[in-house]
C-alpha cells in the first residue's frame, strides 16, 4: 500500500548525489504510489495543465481530463484564461464534451442552467417550476462554476488542484528572473507546430530523460557534428528547477539561408545559447535565440504519458517551410527519447533494482528532481 | 403552412438555436396563460444567452416584468 513508501527509501533519495539512490520501483509500476503522488506532486503543486494557445479568442473552450478530473479551459469574454470544473453545479453533468467557442453562455446540455465564461451562473430555467426560473433555495450568487486555481506563464497554464500552493510567481521567482529575457509575446507557430506523443512510460522517466545532457551523443548521435557533450552544462536548483544548457545553439536554416527572426533584445549570452528546464513537476520548457518550445507531460496512468508539445516564435508569422522544418526535426529528436523512457519503464519491473546511481558529474539535475519528488511525498506522507 | 410544432421539432432536430429562440417566441406570444408564456419565454431566453443574440435583453425584460428571473 502506498502508505508503506518507506521513509528510508526517500531519505535514500535525499542523499548527496555521491551515495543518493533513485526513487524506488514503486514510484514508477505501483498505482497505489502513482495515486500518492497524484495527491502530493501533481495536485499540490503548480502541474502543467495546457497552454494558453489552446484557446486563443474570447469564447473558446476545451474541455480536459487531467489526473481522471474533468477540467475545462476558457478564455472568457475579457480575454483571460480560466480552468474550470467541467461541471454544472445542479446535478454534475459535464457541460462541454468538445473544443467548442462559446457564444454567449455555457448552457448545460441537461437542464440547461447557463453559466458566464467567467463562470458565473446566469440563469436557471423552470428551477422555480414551469416558467419560473428562480427559487429562494436557489442562490445563484453561491453557485458559480466551481474554478481551478491557475496561472499563465511562458504561455503555459499551470494549475495548482488543492489550492494550497504558494504563489506561483513566489514558487517559480528564480526560474522567471532566470528567463526575463524571455518575458515578451511568445507567438505559437499554429496546428503545423503542435504535435502529441503518447509514450508507455511514467511521466516522471520523460522527465529525468529530458533534465540531462548524459545521453546526448548516445541518443541524439546528430547532434554530435556540433553539439558536443562539453558543450553542454548542468542546471541543478535544487528544490526548484533543473535541466540543461547548451553554448553551441545553430539556428536552424531554410534552403535559402532564410532564418527565424529573434526575440527582442536578448542578452548576447542568448546568441549560441539555449536553455532546456523543467518546470516540476510536468512542463519542460526551451528557450532559443529564435524560438522556444513548451511540453506538457500528461500523467494518464503510472505507465502512460501523453506529451503535448508546443512551438514557439518571436513574431505572429514565420517562414512556413522553415517552420514545418523545425517541427520536423524537433519531433524526431523526441522520438529518439521515446524508446529510452520505455525501456527504463520496463526495466522498473526488475525485482532488484534499487532506483539506481547518479554519475555525480552528469546526473545533477535527474537527482535534483528525484530529490523534490521525494521530499513532496515525505511532505505529504508525515502531514496528519 | 406547417404547424409550430413541427417548426420547432425541425429546429431542434437541425440544432438551430437561433431560429429556436424566435419560434419559442412566437409560441410565447399564442400561449393562452402567463404560464405557457413564460415557459416558451424561458426556452427563448435561454437559446439567445446560450448563443449571444441581442434577444436575450427583451427577453429578459418580458420574463422579469412576470417576475420570472
């Protein structure tokens, strides 16, 4: 049962790097533990929901499972963005089954109660009998859709489920100043810039797998001609973010030398650089000179992960065929990381593997975020 | 001519919500008690919040001075 997590196994985690194991097995092949760390990691932090592009007028709406929850994301009639309980507060129907714009109300297709996109409940038909659409019992004041706590950085919804995180901007201070930079429009390359993977593998493995350089030349072999391991550096914050940079970022060409255009004034640091985070516990950000791009890791089950990958540019249009060509070549290099999170999914099974050892040189930033995964579950387990 | 009720059934089965609200209307207007009225009213009104039509305010209007919202 997932109250028997050891504690000795998470301290084990919390070790210097030198003698640290990995999480247990567990982590990765136990639902019980995945429910665990639904409640600490996913739920009681500020997870990845969606991006902001996802509904980008006034009136668009999108419903989404998350964590088996059903969420539905709005931007409203003043144009901000909300994340909902997809449900209609009188008997719990789900009120959007579909991508939908919103033209006036959310009408339940039940009873047809009808909801404002900022969530206010506007009407409630017969609810008083035929013909009369009020009833002192009723209060519409109280009864509202009920609203996920939310916040849009780098595009990206975040949403923290048992609303007890602290501020994401207090959480996440360090992370943002480190990309100020980037605090500009981020403009989403359109349907030829999205694309999804779904990957049988624990979303934390495409995590770790994403946060290190380590298997560069090993999985990526064709980004050796100019992108060599010692051209890389570790991003350990410990208790906050981790990941990798790179000091040789190529900008990619079209076949007339045609390049994207950069991002307004950027540090000259940013000129062959290029950043590669995780935002624990889900979002795997990069930034570049002349784009970025966002990952949502979507926990379907403790063996199953859906990844929502994004393309970002610095202007609203951008050369077509340069744009498909990224998007070409970014969905390859992910597709060369889905047989590694897979295989060390299977290899969870083993009996005897003990979560396993870091290389105190490379593996800096996995044991960073096995680190905060494990005091999040310890947290969560000592709590009354 | 066809009957009202087979308009509205049409445009229910076309999911016509816009052409819903004025036949609710019209069904409104030939109800034979406030009651009916209202009923109609409401489906009328709820069609054009649901969709955004400017007939949402009249019709508010009409509900309200029956004390219906």
């Amino acid at each position: 049962m997932a109250k028997d997590i050891p504690p000795q196994t998470l301290d084990a985690v919390r070790q210097p790097i030198e003698t640290a194991n990995g999480l247990p097995n567990a982590h990765y092949i136990d639902p019980d533990v995945f429910d665990v760390e639904k409640q600490a990691v996913l739920c009681g932090t500020w997870a990845g929901l969606a991006v902001a592009a996802d509904v980008p007028e006034p009136g668009d709406a999108k419903p989404i499972e998350f964590l088996g929850m059903p969420l539905l994301l709005v931007r409203d009639r003043q144009g901000q963005v909300r994340v909902f309980q997809n449900i209609c507060r009188h008997r719990g129907m789900i009120l959007v089954s579909e991508p939908k714009k919103i033209e006036g109300a959310i009408r339940c297709p039940y009873h047809s109660w009808c909801y404002s996109t900022s969530g206010k409940l506007v009407s409630t038909p017969h609810v008083g009998g035929p013909g009369h659409n009020t009833h002192e019992a009723i209060d519409k004041d109280l009864l509202g859709l009920i609203e996920v706590r939310s916040h849009i950085w780098f595009d990206t919804v975040f949403i923290n489920i048992d609303g007890n995180a602290a501020p994401f901007e207090e959480v996440h201070a360090d992370l943002i100043a480190r990309w100020s930079d980037f605090d500009q429009p981020l403009h989403h390359g359109g349907a030829d810039s999205t694309f999804i993977l779904d990957v049988k593998t624990n979303w934390k493995l495409a995590v770790e797998n994403y946060c290190e350089s380590y298997h560069l030349p090993w999985v990526h072999p064709g980004l050796n001609s100019y992108s060599r391991l010692e051209d890389h550096y570790n991003i350990n914050e410990k208790g906050k973010f981790s990941g990798q940079g790179t000091l040789v970022y190529r900008q990619l060409k079209g076949d007339d030398g045609t390049v994207f255009p950069d991002f307004a004034g950027l540090d000259p640091k940013w000129t062959e650089g290029g950043e590669y985070l995780t935002v624990y516990p889900n979002v795997l950000l990069g930034v570049q000179r002349d784009h970025a791009f966002v990952i949502v890791l979507e926990p379907i089950s403790h063996e199953e992960t859906r990844e929502h990958v994004h393309l970002y540019y610095a202007a609203p249009e951008t050369d077509d065929a340069l744009r498909a060509k990224n998007s070409v070549q970014w969905r390859g290099i992910f597709e060369e990381d889905v047989f590694v999170v897979e295989g060390m999914q299977k290899g969870r099974h083993a009996p005897d593997f003990d979560g396993g050892r870091f290389s105190p040189a490379m593996d800096g930033p996995t044991h960073c975020f096995h680190d905060w995964v494990a005091g999040k579950v310890a947290v969560h387990l000592a709590a009354p | 001519m066809t009957s009202l009720k087979d308009r509205l059934l049409a445009a229910h089965d076309r999911d016509d919500r816009r052409g819903l609200i004025a036949l609710y209307v019209e069904a409104a207007d030939a109800a034979a008690d406030i009651d009916a009225a209202c009923f109609y009213l409401t489906h009328a009104y709820i069609y054009a919040l649901e969709t955004g039509d400017q007939a949402q305010d009249q019709l508010y209007l009409r509900l309200k001075a029956h004390e219906r919202v």
